[in-house]
C-alpha cells in the first residue's frame, strides 16, 4: 500500500515505520519536538513536523491517508491523542486508517498463562494503566468519528542498534533471573510488518499482539546469546538487584506467554523472526 503517512512520534520504531512507507513508494511524515532529531527525520528523507507547532501538525494531519501514532503515554493521557483527537474532530479530510502503538503491559500477569486481545485488561504498572486509557481513548474517538483504529500490543521490542548483544559486548549484562518468568519478543522488523499488514486490511476497533512464536525467560536468551558470541555467561542477579534498572525490572513484574493467532489469521501476518534465536542471528549476521 503505497500512501501518505503522518507518525507521531519519530523515535526509533517510527523511523522504521516511516523507512518502509518509503520504501512502498509512499510519503511520510513524523514528529518531533527536538531540532536535533527533525534534523535526522530530514536526512532519513522523512518530513519533519514539530508537534508544537500547530498549523504544521494541522496541515501534516489534512496531507496523511493514514497516521501511527507511537509515541508513549504520559501522565495526562497519550500525547498523540492530545494533539491529533481535536483536529481530527474538525477536519473536513480524516485519514482512513489510524493505529495505536500499545503494550502487552495492559494484560498484566498471568502467572505465565497466556493472554489473547479479548482478555479482561489488568495492568499491573503504571505505564500499562496509561496504556490502558490511551487505548480506551483512541477507541472512543475511532467510534465517534467513523474512524478505522487498530492497536498494536507489543512486548520487549528489539532490532538493529537495540538488542542485549551490545551490552554483552561491553561487559554490562546480566543474567536476570526470576523463577517461573516469560515473557515474548519482538524484532522491529515483524512490528513495521503488522502494522502496514492491518493498515492494507483495516478492521475497525480490532487489536493485534504483534509478538513472537516463542516467549522465553530473560536468562535463558541472553545466556544463549552469550555463547553465540563466544563470550562466557554474565553474571547472575536477582530481579530486584539494585544494579536493575526500573525500565528492565518492570518487564519482571509481568510473567505471560502473548497469543499472536488473531494477527496470523486475520492480516496474514508471520514474524519473519519467530523466535529470539532468528532475530539475534540476524543481527549477527548483519555485524549488529
């Protein structure tokens, strides 16, 4: 599907998704609020938008055949939402197709059970419960505008330039242990997939798990990637060791194995990298 595509949110998943809104053929857009990184969109022949700038954003909005929305929920509810729901709501041109970039943090734990979309939403964090409302909100605006919004839940998100291998490699991993924890995987590259999947069969209201075939604990991939670089296995912490970081520690608190069978039946969607071993191999193989 070749289109105009308007993401806010520029950061490293938005740049994938514009990279390949390019590649179809098409045109993209996305936000941010630092020059800096509007600087990098432009190099990436992507046009900058500076979400503060609201005739820009407006006009961004009225040129977009579609709009993803990725940037992160905050306290007072998705950014996204804040910006694009008044405009949307007054322009005379809407975008046929908007989806929402969630997380599979709004099932919760299920004591390594599994979750599926129609599940009851039981976030176990404060960013999840974010998600929860941004979900919520861009729902109730699809519906109250005809609109077609899709959600995306992802896991632990990881691909070129972002992976554990970096942090092998310099001597900063850890082997993170909790008994009984799993949790799924995603490589970028199977998320950009799912979303221009649903954006070319658009079904109004319906999420998606864009996750991997495989959930796995923590300790068990990195000490996998560890001897795939030849290195001996990290040290071993506990999941409450200070040396956590609180963004890592909250992927802990969370045991699930995520069900991706609706995005398999209903767009024809297949992760290209089933499971950590393909996407780590590629990234290998590739000199990431």
């Amino acid at each position: 599907m070749s289109c105009s595509l308007l993401i806010f949110g520029g950061g490293w998943l938005g740049r994938a998704i514009g990279a390949e809104a390019l590649k179809r053929g098409g045109q993209a857009m996305a936000t941010s609020r630092d020059p800096a990184t509007r600087g990098a969109l432009g190099a990436q022949g992507l046009k900058a938008v500076d979400p503060a700038d609201a005739a820009a954003l407006a006009s961004a909005l009225a040129a977009a055949d579609a709009v993803v929305i990725t940037a992160p929920p905050a306290a007072d509810g998705c950014p996204g939402h804040a910006a694009l729901a008044p405009l949307l709501a007054r322009g005379e041109r809407r975008p046929g197709w908007v989806g929402y970039v969630s997380s599979t943090a709004v099932y919760g734990d299920r004591a390594g059970g599994w979750a599926f979309e129609d599940d009851a939403l039981n976030a176990a964090t404060l960013q999840g419960a974010r998600r929860v409302r941004a979900e919520q909100d861009w729902l109730e605006t699809g519906r109250s505008l005809g609109l077609a919004v899709n959600l995306f839940r992802l896991p632990a998100l990881y691909g070129p330039g972002r992976s554990g291998l970096d942090r092998l490699r310099n001597g900063e991993a850890r082997m993170v242990r909790k008994p009984g924890q799993v949790f799924n995987r995603i490589h970028v590259d199977d998320v950009v997939a799912g979303v221009f999947a649903s954006m070319d069969r658009p079904n109004p209201g319906r999420a998606y798990n864009l996750v991997d075939d495989e959930p796995a604990p923590a300790h068990v991939v990195t000490a996998w990637s560890a001897r795939r670089l030849g290195l001996p296995p990290p040290p071993e912490v506990d999941w409450t060791d200070p040396s956590v970081s609180e963004a890592m520690r909250r992927f802990y608190l969370d045991s699930k194995r995520v069900s991706n069978a609706r995005a398999k039946a209903e767009l024809g969607w297949r992760p290209r990298y089933p499971s950590y071993r393909e996407g780590i191999e590629s990234l290998l193989a590739a000199g990431l």
